[in-house]
C-alpha cells in the first residue's frame, strides 16, 4: 500500500512538472498572439535608409528651415551650441524660443522626422 502512495506522488509530480513546463513554452499555433513580441525597426520599412552623405544634406535642409523661423541673434546662439558639440534638439531649447517659434520649429522636425 504505502509503494502505490509514493508511485502516485511520483506520478502527480511528474505530471504537474511537464504541464507547468508545457505552459512555459511559446505556442506554435499561428493564431496565438503574443504581446511581449515587438517587431524590429518599426515604421523604418516606408523610409529607405539613407547614406551619411543624404543624412548630412537632410540635417542642412532642416537647419536652414529652422534658421528662417529665428531671429538673427538666436542664429548666433544656435550655431555657438551647434559648433559646442551640442545636439540640435538640446540646442534649440537653449535658445528662449518664443511659443510661436517652438511651434513652426515642432512643425518642422516633425515633417523631417516623422519618427520623433
């Protein structure tokens, strides 16, 4: 009596052991969606990459635009920053734009970059 007790833990266990197992392991049926999964460089497949020599044309372009919407002085202080080593995002923040101006500029970078 007491080898059939001990033979069913052993089954129990073993069985509670593969089924929590099973339920760790990622399903293979094709209609199972699995939420942590995120997709590698998403939205990146409409705009083609570009080469370091388009980039830098592009981040000329936006820079012009931006300039035309700062007064002569803020041009100065963007470029100081610019030229400092400072990112052209950072920069701009640091050079008291007025709520017209943040938004002309928010309306270019976001046509530039969409992504951001």
């Amino acid at each position: 009596m007491k080898r059939s007790t001990i033979a069913s833990a052993f089954l129990l266990a073993g069985a509670l052991s593969i089924g929590s197992l099973s339920a760790c392991m990622p399903s293979k049926a094709s209609n199972v969606t699995q939420p942590h999964v995120v997709a590698a460089n998403t939205g990146t497949s409409a705009q083609p990459k570009l080469s370091p020599a388009e980039r830098a044309k592009k981040r000329d372009e936006v820079r012009k635009q931006v300039e035309a919407v700062l007064t002569p002085q803020q041009v100065k202080q963007l470029d100081a920053k610019i030229k400092a080593g400072e990112k052209m995002g950072k920069a701009l923040n640091q050079v008291n734009l007025s709520a017209d101006q943040k938004t002309k500029v928010k309306a270019i970078l976001k046509a530039a970059y969409p992504r951001m």
